[in-house]
C-alpha cells in the first residue's frame, strides 16, 4: 500500500490508557514517520474538548487528521483505503 504521508500535516489522536486500538493507531503513525499530537481524554478538561469537536464519541481512540475527524483505529482504515495512490 503507498500512501502519501504528507497528508498527514495535523493529526491528533485523543486517547485514554489501556486501549488496545489507541495504541494501534499511535504505532501506525509512529511506524510510518507521522507526527501526532495525543490528547489524553481521561483528562476531564481534554475530554470536554473532545466533546465539542464530536459529540457523538463514544470510543477511543478519537482520530482527527488536518481537523476533519477520521474516526476510531478501524475508521482510519477504512479512510486510508479511500487515500491509496
């Protein structure tokens, strides 16, 4: 699969401890040379913030690329296939 990375200028991932799919995606970026800022929404403050970029967030992790919201792990799965050169 190739995919331009530089698609990737602003990401963010809003994350909590002990998830499985936030670690996920934290290693895709990682392993693929892409900076991310990580929220940590066990934060009450952070999490309000979460809440009012998408209200309907019921799991983690919560991906936002260039602020369009991607989604959880298996959302930006499915994103990146609609991204493939």
């Amino acid at each position: 699969m190739a995919y331009n990375f530089l698609m990737f200028k602003n990401v963010e991932i809003y994350s909590k401890s002990n998830c499985l799919y936030c670690d996920k995606a934290k290693n895709y970026f990682t392993q693929n040379n892409v900076d991310y800022v990580e929220h940590n929404a066990e934060i009450s403050e952070v999490f309000d913030i979460l809440m009012t970029r998408n209200p309907y967030a019921r799991t983690m992790p919560q991906i936002f690329i260039n602020d369009e919201l991607i989604g959880g792990y298996t959302d930006l799965e499915d994103w990146l296939q609609t991204k493939k050169d």
